[in-house]
C-alpha cells in the first residue's frame, strides 16, 4: 500500500491519504482509497454488455451505485452518484466503446468527512487500474468554510459538521480547471474563489500520488 | 430542409447558430425564456405556485402536517421536498419509480433550502420535544422542456410564500393539539434563493436557461443559486467538461442580475395576491 504524508501551511493540510489497487478479484478494476479515517472501497467492470434499454449507439453508458455503509441507497446518495458519473463521463473516452456499459460501485466503508472526495479519487484510482482509456485524469477536494472564515481543507466529519459551509470540487489533471462542484451552505463569491484555488493547489499533491502509485506498480520489481 | 438537417445534425445545426450568437428559438445567449407565476392555483393545499419558464411548467403544493419532533432536533421542526418527473411531462421519463435525475432534484432542493436559510426551522416548533410542523412541498413537473431547478426553486419559494398555517395550541388538559383553522398565519420568509442554470457548449460557449434539446447536446450543466444578498447558497455543477474561472465568474454575474428580475417578480405576485384580498 502506497501512503503519502504532506505537510503544508497550517489550514491547507490534506490528511494522510493512501490508495490500493487491484484488491478484489472479480471487478476489472478495484481500489481502496484512504483519507484520514475516510475510507472508500471501489471496483470498476467494463466495458460489458449492456441493457437494451440502457444502451446509447455511439458511447458507452456509465453507471455509478454507492453503496452507504448502512442501510439502503436513498436519496443523498443518488445526488452523489449522478455526481461522480458525469465527472467519469468527461473522463472516460466513451466513443472507444460504444453500446457497452462501465459500471463503477462503491461501497462506503467508513465516513469520517470528505466523503464525496474519497468516492471520487477512489473511482479514478480504479478506472486506472482497469485500464479504461481516458483523457484526462481527475481528483477531487473538499473545502470547509469556519464561522470565522477560515477555509479547512480536507475536513473531518466533526469539522463539517461545525462549518456553515462545504464545498466539493473535482479538477482535472490537464488543465487543471473545475471539472465538478457539489456545494452546500452559503458563502460569497471571493470565498468560493479562494476555495477553488487552495483546491487546485491541493489537487496537484493528488496528481502526484497517483503518477507515483502508476510509477511504483508498473515498474519492473520483482 | 431546416428540419431534415435539425433532424440529421442536430449538434451541427445548433452550433451554426451559436456562430451568430444567438439560438434556434431566436433568444440571445445571455437570456432567459419569459416566466410567468401563479400563486394559490391548488385550494387544498396550505399553499401552492405554477411556474412557467418558456415551456417548462412546474406546480408546487405545499401540506403541512403535525408531527414530533426528531430527536437530534427537538426545537425544530423541518421541510421535505420531493421533486416528481412523471412521464407525463416528457418522454425521456417512464412510469415506475422515481429515477436518478428527480432523486438528485429532490436532494438539490433540499440542500438549497438548507443552504439558504430560507425557512427558520425553530419557528416550526411548536412545543419542544412533543409537537412541530411539517412542511411535504410536492414539486411536480407538468413538462419538461430544460432546466427544471430554476424552476423548482422559484416554485417552491413562491409556494412557502403563499402557505398559510393554522395556529395550534396544546389542550394543557387533554395534552392535544388543537388547530384554529379560522386564524392562518403566512410563514416568514428569510430569503429569495433564486438559480439560474447555464449550459457549456463544446467547452467555451456559455448559455443560459437551456431548453431540453440544448441541455442533450450540451457539454457540461451548471446552477449557482443567489440569494438577496449576492451570497452564493450553491453552485451545483455534477461534472461533465471542466469550467475556467473566468467562465464560471461570468456566469455567477448572471446569476446575480437574474435574482433581481426574479425576487421582483415573486414579491409583485405576492404582493397582488394580498391587495386581491
């Protein structure tokens, strides 16, 4: 398992974070990913074949289950499916299979804040281990908003809860602009302004980890 | 032949228009449909509003109940919104239950009205730990012709603004509620969350308010939600093409204008309704 600790300036601290890929047997791309006690399990299959109803005659179609870790899918979750399904539709290049289905489950296994974040680096993380061509990679961060205005990044259940605001972004790696934004709360235009650039900054530690985890896997160690 | 091409390419066909900045219903990139607003159309509800935003009409009912308290909140009482997209409103919805884009409406609603403080929640309380209000806001999309959350929100703003509560009292004696149904209370509104939604187009065209055939072709969807105060309440962006900065600055400028336009519109409605009385 391959875990990174980045120490930064006092409230731009990620926590530690760590991935695994290719953990489950069956799913043609798995992987865990850790933040804090954060803690994501995904499994990726395709491209397989795909409901007759469900089809789309030049792409592929994407479909996204999170699994909460009790109880049934309600609601909330659904809001975070459609979330991460059309942040994998923009990455994924769909063409290459079309009338096929990518399927991405993720099963919680603990939520400690950041939730969103975790499902999405987790997501990402196991379309690169199953192979699936795409155009870009993505990574994702949450900002928390203090009654004082502070900006926490990276937060804890406990610091969301007490944050009158939440902000979750996903960025994409060529670029580096907004691929997806889930907001809740209110706040001005300069905070959300500041927020997307301490994400953007934190999101190139992301991109990094996930070169090095590439880098480890594939290189020739016996 | 305009029509065999719309039909052949439809993306080519759009795209020849955006070259001329403007679009095939004839509006600008920048503007919105006409919306109109009607309040209290359901009588049997405690309060309802149609909105029509071009085509897309959605009607809100508002059912207040009674109810205890949850017991992690017990001086508040709460709002439950449920968005329907019957397949009456368009052909992309079949019957069965709700799918993925009215669960993901409903949850948006909800955290708008959290978001924005609209209602405070310890007014709904009645007597702590024993008896609150809660609000069922039904919010069901009549058709469906593109963005249907600006339509949603200004739907059940104008709705909440209309409804009408009975005071209630607890019989000290008997420990009942008692519901005075010839006293109505209107509710207190704190703010006018009002959204507007873009579409991107081939990653660089912005435009606002799409239809329903402009929000399939299009790249990304974005909704930023304002209140009166030039406070964001959300910027809801579920993926698709990234956004620059720029971009989505120019687009929270739009927002912003467009919460006047509407917070006048709404305020005249109600306004109207008061002086009809």
């Amino acid at each position: 398992m391959t875990t990174m600790m980045e120490l930064d300036q006092s409230y731009s601290v990620l926590r530690e974070y760590g991935s695994e890929q290719s953990l489950l047997s069956k799913p043609d791309g798995s992987s865990t990913f850790v933040q804090g006690d954060t803690s994501i399990l995904a499994g990726v299959y395709g491209p397989a074949e795909v409901k007759v109803s469900k089809e789309i005659y030049d792409r592929a179609t994407v479909e996204v289950l999170i699994q909460p870790k009790m109880g049934l899918p309600g609601v909330r979750e659904r809001a975070r499916e459609q979330c991460v399904r059309e942040t994998c539709e923009a990455a994924l290049l769909l063409t290459l299979h079309p009338r096929s289905s990518v399927t991405v489950i993720l099963q919680v296994i603990h939520d400690d804040g950041s939730l969103l974040s975790c499902c999405l680096n987790a997501a990402c993380m196991a379309l690169m281990d199953a192979g699936l061509p795409m155009s870009h990679l993505f990574c994702s961060v949450t900002c928390a908003i203090s009654k004082e205005g502070q900006i926490i990044i990276d937060p804890t259940a406990r610091q969301e809860k007490e944050c009158p605001a939440l902000l979750t972004f996903a960025i994409d790696s060529a670029e580096c602009n907004v691929l997806m934004s889930s907001t809740t709360g209110s706040f001005s235009v300069q905070e959300l302004q500041q927020c997307i650039a301490i994400s953007q900054k934190a999101s190139e530690q992301i991109f990094q980890f996930y070169r090095d985890s590439v880098k480890r896997r594939y290189s020739k160690i016996k | 032949m305009a029509a065999g091409f719309k039909t052949a390419e439809p993306l080519e066909y759009h795209r020849s228009f955006l070259k001329e900045n403007c679009r095939p219903d004839g509006r600008e990139l920048g503007e919105f449909r006409p919306t109109t607003l009607n309040i209290s159309s359901v009588s049997t509800a405690d309060g309802s509003a149609l909105v029509k935003i071009g085509n897309t009409t959605v009607i809100c009912g508002i059912k207040a109940e009674l109810t205890t308290p949850p017991s992690d909140a017990p001086n508040r009482g709460y709002i439950v919104p449920n968005v329907d997209l019957p397949p009456l409103c368009s052909s992309k919805f079949r019957p069965g239950p709700p799918g993925e884009q009215a669960q993901a409406a409903s949850q948006f609603i909800a955290d708008v009205i959290e978001s924005s403080d609209l209602i405070n929640m310890e007014e709904l309380c009645i007597e702590k730990s024993k008896l609150c209000w809660v609000l069922y806001c039904d919010i069901m999309c009549l058709d469906y012709d593109g963005n249907l959350l600006d339509a949603c929100i200004i739907v059940l703003l104008a709705a909440l603004k209309n409804a009408q509560l009975p005071e209630v009292t607890i019989n000290k004696e008997t420990d009942l509620a008692e519901a005075d149904i010839q006293k109505k209370q209107p509710l207190k509104i704190n703010r006018l969350p009002v959204g507007s939604s873009f579409a991107v187009f081939d990653d660089s065209i912005i435009i606002v308010d799409p239809t329903a055939e402009e929000e399939s072709l299009s790249t990304a969807l974005l909704t930023v939600v304002t209140d009166e105060e030039d406070r964001l309440c959300a910027v809801h962006k579920p993926g698709g093409t990234s956004l620059s900065g720029e971009k989505l600055q120019h687009c929270i400028n739009r927002a912003i204008t467009r919460n006047k336009e509407i917070s006048k519109l709404v305020n005249k409605v109600t306004e109207s309704m008061k002086t009809a009385k």
